[in-house]
C-alpha cells in the first residue's frame, strides 16, 4: 500500500494538468466568442497554472526522495 501513494498523487498531477489547460482554454473560448486570441490567452493562463501547480505537487515527493536518501546514507 505504501507505493500506492506516490502513484496516486502522480495520478492527481495527471488530472490537474488536464484540467488547467482545458479550463484555460475554455474559459478563453467562453470570454471571446470563439475569437482566437481569448483562447490563446486561456490557454497561456492554463498553462501557467499548470507549471505552478505541478511545482508545488512534486517538491514534496523530491524532499521525500531526498530525506530516505540521506536517511540510508547515514544508516
């Protein structure tokens, strides 16, 4: 069960992506009446966000990754 986590939250990442550039895009399309520019816009935003987010997701895992690293190191 305990490698189940990691996949998980990988999982989760997954979705979030899809959400933040789909989002962004809609939205943009939704704003602008279909005009380009708007969903363009959207999905510059998404994409951002996604970046963002992703950042925030993973830098745990690497601490993790990093701290049972050290831990068996010093062992």
């Amino acid at each position: 069960m305990k490698n189940w986590v990691p996949a998980l939250q990988l999982l989760g990442i997954g979705f979030y992506v899809a959400v933040c550039i789909a989002g962004g895009s809609l939205c943009g399309w939704w704003l602008g009446g279909k005009k380009p520019a708007f969903v363009l816009i959207g999905l510059a935003i998404g994409l951002v966000l996604a970046v963002v987010g992703v950042y925030r997701m993973i830098k745990p895992l690497i601490n993790n990754i990093k701290d049972n690293k050290n831990d068996k190191g010093n062992g």
